[in-house]
C-alpha cells in the first residue's frame, strides 16, 4: 500500500453475527489501521496499531459493511496481510 493509500472490502454479513478483522504489516513501515462503516455509510469502530491491529464487533444490521484499511499516518506505506471472518 503505498503512502496516503487506502483498501476497502465489501463484505456481506448478517445480524447477529460477530466480526472480526486483523491488519498486520508485511513490509515497509505501515502503521495499521481498520475502519468498519455499516451500510448506511455510518463509521461504526477504528482500531489502530504499531505494526497490526484488531478490530472486533458485533453486527447489527444484515447488508454489505465495508472494511477500510489504511496507514494511519497516510505518510508510510508497506506490504500487509488482512484476515476477517464472521461467525
């Protein structure tokens, strides 16, 4: 991910479900950080990190959510792996 960039996934999920997300860096110097917008646009929770980050919730409302990944200084940037599933 290069400095100032940002990833977003759209994932379906259902209420009732519980979420969860981790960022880790693989390279360069990314300094993590996840945002999880509910589907009406709403930012919902953040979490952030040295080298990765963990961001949990419980899901209240069936639909597409969107996960943003991002260096939360949007002045490094580096390779990352991202992992998230919902149960």
């Amino acid at each position: 991910m290069p400095a100032g960039d940002y990833d977003i996934w759209g994932i379906n999920l259902s209420s009732g479900n519980s979420f969860s997300a981790t960022l880790s860096r693989s390279g360069g110097s990314l300094n993590p950080e996840l945002l999880l917008i509910d589907p009406t646009g709403q930012l919902v929770k953040s979490t952030n990190g040295n080298t990765s980050t963990t961001l949990t919730y419980s899901i209240t409302t069936s639909g597409t959510w969107w996960l943003l990944g991002r260096d939360r200084d949007a002045n490094s940037g580096g390779a990352f792996t991202i992992l998230y599933s919902a149960s």
